[in-house]
C-alpha cells in the first residue's frame, strides 16, 4: 500500500483515493519544435529503477494535482511537494542523495 | 414551486449503528481563497462560525461551515435560508474573486449513530478513523464513490452526492449489519 501525504490538505492518502498522472518535471515541446524532440516529450519516459518523481491527484479529496518523489524499487516515498514548481525543492533533493548516494540527480 | 424532497425520503437502517438519510439540507459550495477581502466576514453572516482551518469544520447550532480544499468551502444551513444566504455572500464578497453556488439538491447527507458508529466507516472508507480529530472533516472514498464525513458528540454526518444516495444508503446498511462488529 502507498500513502502519499497530500501537501494542500496534509491528508495521509491512501494510493485508491489518488490517481496517478505519470512522470513529473516533463518540458513540453510543442508548435515550431522537431519531429524527434515532440515524439520524446510524447512518449519517452524514464521509468527508472529507483528514484522517480511523479504526479498525482488527490482525486477523493481535495482535487488538487501534487509533485511526489518515490522509490519505484522499494516503494519509499521521500517527499511530496505542491504542483506549482517547475523543479524538486532542494532540501527535497539534499534528503534523496543522502539515502541513494548513487543517484544521478534530477538531469 | 414543487414541493422539496430528500434523495430517500428519510431512508433509515437500525443495526449496530444507526443510519438515517437526512435533509434536505441547504448547502452552498463556496469557491475562494482564504486570502480573500471580507471572506470570514462574509462566512460568519452567513454560518455564524468563524472561516474554518484547513480540515475542520465550524459549527454552530444546525448551521456548519467546512474546509473542502485550499480554494473551497462547504457551507450547511436550513435548506430556506439558501437564497437568502446567497445575496448576503453575493453582497459582502461583491468585487472580490470567488463562486457560491447552491448544490443543496445534488447532494444527499446521512446520519450514522451509536457507540460503534466509526466501524460502519472504517469499513467503507481507506481512511483513518482512529485519527480523526474532533471538528476534523475528512474527504475520501466511500467504496465506489467520493464522500465527506466529519463526527460530532453523537456520531458521524456523512455527505455524498445525490445520485449515489442509493448506493451509499446500501453500503452503510450492509456496513451496520447486527453481529458485523468490527471489534
């Protein structure tokens, strides 16, 4: 079971009254850019072993869309953040390195 | 103008717990910041209870104000005092960014009573009963559907939508059933 605390209402939501909208942090290309970088930001996607940020709704709730940062290998949550950021909060990303030094960061 | 009806008429279960179906009651959802000029003022004429913090719910006599989400506020009152409470918001938030609008109808709202009125939620709902503050109301899934419910000195009031009313009169009573007790 995944509980993500909801950072607008500080709930402990249990994953069922989330749902999931894929990979956080993606930079769009839209008209003017090329064939090859449109179908990236359409289709490719990280999907890490490890850590991964992501988008989830608190659709059973509040309704608000929010940023989480997740192990996809062992389920540990590290964090979730308001949606209203283009970035990982740094003390966020500070908390990540300190438990999987491996981690190549967010680039 | 027809005459007002609740979603069952009333419906009620006695098993462990009791449950009744409610209403009608009046409800306005109230869309606006919280930084918003005027808006506990306008709140307070409208309740009497002061502009409810994240998760609670103010109450004062038949009349409640809840905290739905950063943005929204769900405001209970005598289904006749709804337009009347609409002009005032409409007057004291006058220039100010904000919705109120009257859901009194799409709405349905039980009563679940007892001692061991909490269980009837604990199996319905992912969420934690056991942390539930007084005066906190919590959004969350009732089996299928989205639902609210906060608990007061007698038990709990449950808030859905209207066209699950069925659905959750069904869940609740299967959920009270005599000799279904959790512990």
């Amino acid at each position: 079971m995944l509980l993500l605390e909801c950072p607008y209402c500080g709930v402990k939501a249990e994953e069922t009254e989330l749902t999931a909208g894929g990979e956080a942090h993606l930079k769009r290309f839209g008209p003017g850019s090329s064939g090859e970088e449109f179908e990236a930001y359409m289709f490719a996607r990280k999907n890490p072993k490890g850590v991964h940020f992501e988008r989830w709704r608190h659709a059973y709730g509040c309704g608000k869309w929010f940023l989480a940062a997740r192990c996809t290998a062992t389920l540990e949550v590290f964090g979730t953040y308001p949606a209203q950021t283009t970035e990982p909060p740094a003390d966020l990303v500070e908390k990540i390195k300190a438990k999987r030094p491996d981690w190549k960061g967010t680039k | 103008m027809s005459k007002v009806a609740s979603a069952l008429g009333g419906a009620r279960f006695d098993g462990f717990a009791s449950v009744s179906e409610i209403g009608p009651l009046g409800m306005i959802t109230l869309r606006a910041k919280p930084d918003v000029k005027g808006l506990a003022a306008a709140v307070k004429a409208v309740t009497g209870t002061k502009l409810p913090a994240q998760r609670r719910v103010e109450r004062a006599g038949d009349k409640v104000a809840a905290w739905m989400s950063p943005d929204e506020y769900l405001l209970i009152l005598p289904y006749a005092e709804v337009k009347a409470a609409l002009a005032t918001l409409a007057d004291k938030l006058a220039g100010q960014h904000h919705l109120a609008v009257d859901v009194s109808d799409a709405r349905a709202v039980f009563r679940i009573e007892g001692a061991e009125a909490a269980q009837v939620l604990m199996k319905l709902a992912p969420a934690d009963l056991t942390a539930l503050e007084p005066g906190e109301i919590r959004r969350t899934r009732i089996a299928q559907v989205a639902g609210a419910f906060w608990a007061d000195e007698t038990g709990f009031t449950l808030v859905c939508f209207r066209s699950v009313a069925g659905y959750v009169m069904g869940l609740l009573s299967h959920s009270a059933q005599p000799g279904s007790e959790l512990f």
